[in-house]
C-alpha cells in the first residue's frame, strides 16, 4: 500500500462515499476477502485503477 499517495488514499474515500461501493461496505461479510473485493470492485469499477497500483 505504500505505493498509493495521498492523493490516490482521498481519490478511494471519494469514490467509496459516492454510493454502490459504501452500501458494499455496509452490508457485505468481510469473511472472504475474495469474494468481498470483487463485489466491491464490480459495484464501482473505478477502484480497479488503485488495485493494478498496488500490485505492480
């Protein structure tokens, strides 16, 4: 995660409180990580970018 700036970190809060990702957050178990993470990316496909960041 150390490759994402401040600016990426307030771009992700941004995007998350704009609605299908926040509703992902509140109501999906958190169990499977898996799962969970691609439900959220799937409600908001934005959030791909800052994946592809972190990975490479």
């Amino acid at each position: 995660m150390d490759k994402l700036g401040v600016k990426d970190y307030n771009d992700i809060i941004s995007i998350i409180s704009e609605g299908k990702a926040k509703n992902v957050l509140e109501e999906e178990d958190r169990d499977f990580p898996s799962k969970f993470i691609f439900k959220l990316i799937k409600s908001e496909p934005r959030l791909w970018k800052y994946g592809l960041k972190v990975i490479w």
